[in-house]
C-alpha cells in the first residue's frame, strides 16, 4: 500500500503545478485581482448611474467609497450584558498523577450593539432619497416590496453562535429583483429593486432578529455589518443589475 500511495502522490504532483516561479505567479495574481476589481466597480457604476442620472460619475464613485469604507465604521448603540454557563477544566495532581476537575459557574457576558455606516447608515439614507423622489402613488409597491423582501430574508436568516446573523448571499438580490420587476416598470423597477434589497434585508436580517442579540455570545453585533453587509451591499447592486 505504501508503493501505491507515493506512485499516487508522485503523479499528483506531476499534475498540479504552478508552470512559472512563485514571484511572477504572486504578480499575475495581483494583476488578475486589479482587472477583476475594475471590471466589478464598471457594473457598480453603471448600476448607481441607472438609479442616479442627474448624479455625476464623482458622486456615483463617492457613494461607492463610502459604503464600501463605511463598513468599517460602526456607530456604538447598546450594551447587552447576560448570564451565561462558564465551563472551566483544573488539572490536580494527586501521587504524580494528574486529573482534570471539570466545574461550571455562571459569568456574565456582555455585547455591544452596533449600526454600521457602509452597510446601513448609507443604504437607508439612499433609500429614503429614491422614495422622496418617487410619486407618492407608487410608494405603496415600495412598501409592499420591502415587507416582502424582509420577510424572505427573515425566513433565510440565521443566527449563528459567536458570529451574529448570517445570511445567503444571493437570497436578498434575487428576492429583490424579482419584487422590483412584478412590482415596478422602466425606471421605477430599479428604484423598488434597490430600496426593497437594502431596507428589505436590513428588516428581515437584522431589526427582526434584534431579540437574538443577548443569546449570540459575540462581542459586538452589527447592524448591516459582519454577517449582513455583503448581502445588503450586493442586494442593492445585483437587484438594480437583474431587474435592469
């Protein structure tokens, strides 16, 4: 078995490998990631200039930026301090030999709630400017879309034990899309997309699942932050993307 193996792992390493030197390998990659990344603000920009045309390119470009900057950015709201069981293990040692003394006492833990700038501050200030600029008489699809969006990725979302609530990617962008095309035509299907796919997965994710906050045991939960911004970032985007 031994022969068999080193012939398998001889032959997987004629197979896979990297045909030029590591240096001139790390340099196409970076290259490759700047070409990528070029390519992916273009469909941004097209996407924001869709919902913005009065808006010069400069501020299409600054919007992005501080979405994408903003997402570091996270405005201090609340503390939370719970009860939670601590498990500790000693160690003894009786005769030279050692035992591990299990014991449980109760410890506080406490968790900072968050509003994230890039991932919800922005959106929702965006939002509300695409429904100022909307006809009052089609703000009702606006609000019909964005309850329903909420309530898809309410339905997806996840609370996750030390990391916050997580949510598939691609559920809010495609949920969103798909209520700005039955519930909007020309233009105003990309202003349902977009409000529907940020407010939508702000509800849904985040504002409904606050009551899960206490029992996450992370240190900070953040509103359109970890867990939630590259879903409602990309929301907004691929929403305005497909129903375009």
């Amino acid at each position: 078995m031994s022969e068999i193996r080193n012939t398998s792992t001889r032959r997987s390493r004629g197979i896979f490998y990297i045909p030029i030197q590591n240096r001139f390998f790390l340099i196409l990659t970076v290259i490759l990631g700047i070409v990528l990344s070029l390519l992916f603000i273009n469909i941004i920009g097209s996407a924001f200039k869709t919902l913005f045309p009065s808006m010069g390119a400069y501020i299409v470009s600054l919007v992005l930026a501080t979405c994408l900057l903003g997402s570091y950015v996270n405005i201090p709201v609340k503390r939370y301090r719970t009860q939670h069981p601590i498990i500790r293990v000693s160690r003894v040692t009786v005769f030279g030999v050692t035992y591990p003394v299990p014991s449980l006492r109760v410890g506080f833990y406490e968790t900072l709630l968050a509003v994230n700038v890039g991932g919800a501050i922005v959106p929702t200030v965006t939002s509300i400017y695409l429904m100022a600029k909307t006809p009052s008489a089609l703000l009702p699809y606006v609000v019909v879309a964005i309850i329903v969006v909420a309530g898809v990725v309410k339905f997806f979302s996840k609370p996750v034990k030390g990391v916050g609530i997580v949510v598939p990617v691609l559920i809010p962008p495609i949920a969103a899309a798909s209520a700005g095309t039955l519930l909007g035509s020309g233009y105003f299907s990309h202003v349902v997309a977009y409000v529907s796919g940020t407010l939508g997965t702000l509800v849904g994710a985040d504002l409904l699942n606050l009551h899960q906050i206490p029992k996450m045991g992370t240190p900070i939960a953040s509103i359109g932050g970890a867990g939630t911004f590259d879903g409602i970032f990309l929301a907004g985007i691929i929403a305005v993307l497909i129903a375009f």
